[in-house]
C-alpha cells in the first residue's frame, strides 16, 4: 500500500524525456517524429497543476494525508511504454477526450486492490499473488478513481482548451483497448502519491499525440509568473460597461406595523398612521447607500442625501 514498501520497478523509472534529442525516440531517417511539439511547458504546468487536485481524490480511499506530485514529461511509443511496465495485474481505463480521441489511466493492480480492501474496512492489504483478472468490485474502484479524477482534470485542462474527460471501460489487458496502436506516440504524465516519507505509488495519464494536435501551439507556450498588462482600450470599454449598469435606488419612509385585527377591518378611506425621524434610509438593493431628509425639488418628492455608507462599512457585499 502507500505507506508500505513499494517495488523498485514502479518507482521513478529510466525514461527518455520529452524533446531529448534521442533519435529512438524523436525520429530515425525516414521515421515520422515522435513529438512534433517540441519543449510541452504549458503541459507541464497543468500536470502539476492537475498534481495538486489528486490529494482530494486519494486521502478519502486511503483515509490518510498524502503528498502528490508530478514527474517531468516523456514522449514514447505506446508498445515501449507497455514493454517497460513490470509484470502483473494493471487497470489500463480509458479517458475519452471528447471528439478528440481518448487517453488513458494506468494504475497498477496492486494498488487498485489495496484500495478496494480500504473501502470495505480492511487494513489495504492486497493477496501476496495477484489475480490475471479484476473482480467486478475492482472494477468497479477502478471506475471510481476515474470518475473522481474526471472532473479535476478538466478544470486542469481550462486554461489551455476546453476538453471533457469520459470513463471508458477498464481493461486488464492492453491489448484490449480499441483506438490505441503500438506505433502511437503519446505523451505519458506521472503522478506520485505517497504518505509520509515512504515510497510512493504512480498513476499514469496518457496522452496520444495525435489527439493533442489541436492544441500543439497552447501546450508549446512559455509560462510566465506575472500576468500580461491589460489592453487599455479593453480596459476603458470594460470601465465604461460596467459604469452604465443600472441599479434600483429606494428610499423607505416608514415600515408601520398593524395587528391583523386592524387589516381585518379596513375600508376604503381609512387612514394608516405613520412616523419617520428627520433623516430615512437610502437603499440600493438590499444594501443602505446612505441616509437623507424628505423634501421636494422641482415640484416631486425628493431626497437630499445627508450621508453616505463607506464602501468598507458593508455597501455592496
């Protein structure tokens, strides 16, 4: 489990980086290149963005605080990928990336296990030899995971694209999957999770490159610290829009109140008495503007504000 001791072979892996430069893996003579997109910075960035997110998905599974991080980017076929996995039981779940094609999560069986015996009260432990197969309730986990990821990694995604993120269904055999070829190259993002100082676990998300293609010249852009100075046309359009908003503005010059007996017997001509001090509230919506005296100005009632509500003091919440 996470806080247990993990296998060298699902820690951080040797693996090529994205943009290296290795002809295996950019392109032999004659090859189409393996990542068109050169230097992924904004895809970066998101993962570690998206990084973040994963501790509300995970400390509820595995009821205890864990850290998330993202590890740099790699850009390889998929099949090396399937060969450089270790042996055993994997959850390969598909993510369908709208009309754009579909990604993939990857999370190891043992892990996948470990949770599900969380979930029904156990203690994490998973069986020391792992099935060939997942059980309907692991599938169902498995599910799960990806359903609560689903949505934190489109709000990831926001900045860069607009991409809805579906559950397909999980396969324990990659050679199952419809739509993803042993000649495709795909961006492959690792997150980490663990709890403590001990080893953690990985959980994989597979972009094919294909399927990123639209988005070649925002995931290829620099991400600065300090945002842009705002056009100053804009802001002047802006400041003019916002000034021409129109808001109701009343004035309560009393609130009296009457027992029901008294509405009960009200006739036509009857008069209500009513009171008010030298000064009334000034209301804009719900919030008090200011107060003023009563009086009239050009022949109809008016108000003459006497003060007005500083903005820090409560007008407009």
């Amino acid at each position: 489990m996470v806080n247990a001791a993990a296998t060298t072979q699902a820690d951080r892996r040797s693996r090529i980086r994205a943009g290296s430069g290795d002809a295996a893996h950019d392109g032999m003579f004659g090859a189409t290149k393996l990542n068109p997109f050169g230097d992924l910075h904004a895809l970066q960035h998101l993962s570690a963005r998206f990084a973040r997110t994963l501790r509300g998905v995970f400390e509820p599974l595995l009821r205890q605080e864990v850290r998330t991080f993202a590890e740099p980017l790699v850009v390889q076929r998929f099949a090396d990928y399937r060969a450089e996995r270790p042996d055993g039981l994997t959850a390969w779940l598909p993510l369908a990336m709208g009309q754009e094609g579909q990604s993939l999560c990857v999370i190891d069986g043992r892990f996948v296990l470990e949770l599900l015996d969380l979930f029904f009260g156990g203690t994490g432990a998973a069986p020391a030899s792992l099935p060939s197969e997942f059980s309907p309730a692991a599938e169902a986990m498995v599910a799960r995971i990806g359903q609560s990821i689903a949505a934190p990694l489109r709000t990831a995604w926001e900045p860069l694209a607009r991409i809805d993120f579906a559950v397909g269904r999980v396969e324990a055999n990659a050679a199952m999957l419809h739509g993803m070829d042993g000649d495709d190259a795909t961006i492959v993002t690792r997150f980490g999770i663990a709890a403590g100082s001990a080893k953690p676990v990985f959980v994989d998300l597979l972009y094919p490159v294909a399927a990123l293609k639209p988005h070649g010249t925002a995931l290829t852009g620099k991400v600065v610290g300090k945002s842009a100075e705002p056009d100053a046309a804009w802001r002047a359009r802006l400041t003019r829009a916002a000034m021409a908003v129109r808001f109701p503005v009343r004035s309560v010059l009393a609130e009296p109140v009457v027992p029901l007996s008294l509405l009960m017997n009200l006739q036509p001509g009857d008069v209500i008495p009513i009171s008010f001090g030298p000064e009334v509230p000034v209301m804009v919506g719900r919030d008090q503007l200011g107060s003023g005296t009563v009086g009239v100005s050009n022949g109809r009632a008016a108000v003459r504000l006497t003060s007005i509500t500083a903005l820090d003091e409560g007008f407009v919440q």
